[in-house]
C-alpha cells in the first residue's frame, strides 16, 4: 500500500476551521479535546490520538515507533504525538483524556516520576503545555478509549519499509 498525505489536506484544515492567518486560531476561549493512547505488542509500537473540535469535528493523527519501548513510554509518545498538533492549530483551550492512570497522574504531579525512561517524556510534556491558555490532563477507563486505542493497534501493526530496504529478502544457503 501506499499512503500520500496531500498538501490540500492542511488547507482544508485551515479552511475548516476559518484559519486563513497563522498567526490565528480557533475563536478565543472554545475548548478542544484530545484522547491519546498507545499499544505495544508482538508487532511493534504505535500512537493514535484524535483532537475534537468544539463544533464535533474529529482529527485523526497515528503513527508507528520505530524503536523499542515499553507501554507507558508509548502512551507519553501518544500524548505529546497529539500535543503538538495542537499547538500548530493555535489551540488555547484543551482537555486531554488518557487511559493510563500512570502518565496522566505523573503529568499532574499527582505521582512521582521516578523511572529513568520516563522522565524526559514529563519534561517534555511539561515544556508543551505553557502553549496553551488553559489545559486539563483527565483519565478515562480504557473501555471509553476505543478509537485511539483501535488506532494505536492499527499504528503498531503497519510494517515499515526503508528506503535502503529491498522489497524481498532472499537468503542463501550455502
């Protein structure tokens, strides 16, 4: 399969939501929602998040990691993954929803981050978020979660091919 993401895309974006300047966002004080999740499987890794517009508008973002981790730093992927959008979108106003009680709780400071691997990630996320006027961090069970967790699954699940990488492998024995 091949994919292409078309700069006609973006404009329409920016025409949707009435952005014809950069330097302007959505109407002033209009909460947006994000919901993030990640999945880490036999297959490999992925991130999905869908951002929602106060009009119901739906923005799907998935993408593949290409390098070993464990589960909790796919969900801190998944997060920031979402967070940055939304900020070149010029949101103000952002609720972020998250099945995993532990990043959520860390970014909220409710629980120490003390695992090597995982503090970069609150410090990144802590670096994101004076972009934004207002921003909550709320948790929500896993059973409310299936879209971005469905698209993280679809995100691990693709194969990526290199562009140094030949279409078939053959080995010889010899």
């Amino acid at each position: 399969m091949k994919f292409e993401f078309p700069d006609e895309d973006v404009l329409f974006l920016k025409e949707y939501y009435n952005i014809p300047n950069p330097d302007k966002g959505p109407e002033p004080g209009s909460w947006w929602t994000l919901v993030f999740n990640g999945a880490s499987n036999a297959l490999g890794n992925g991130v999905g998040v869908v951002i929602t517009s106060p009009t119901g508008f739906n923005i799907p973002f998935i993408a593949r990691i290409c390098f070993d981790c464990i589960n909790n730093m796919t969900e801190y992927e998944s997060c920031i993954y979402g967070i940055e959008p939304a900020i070149d979108l010029r949101i103000k106003y952002l609720e972020i929803y998250g099945d995993s009680a532990l990043v959520i709780s860390q970014i909220n400071g409710d629980w120490k981050t003390r695992h090597p691997n995982r503090i970069p990630y609150r410090e990144n996320v802590m670096k994101l978020i004076p972009y934004f006027e207002e921003i909550m961090f709320d948790h929500i069970p896993r059973e409310e979660n299936h879209l971005v967790d469905a698209l993280a699954t679809l995100a691990s699940m693709f194969k990526v091919k290199w562009a140094n990488e030949p279409l078939h492998q053959h080995y010889e024995v010899g």
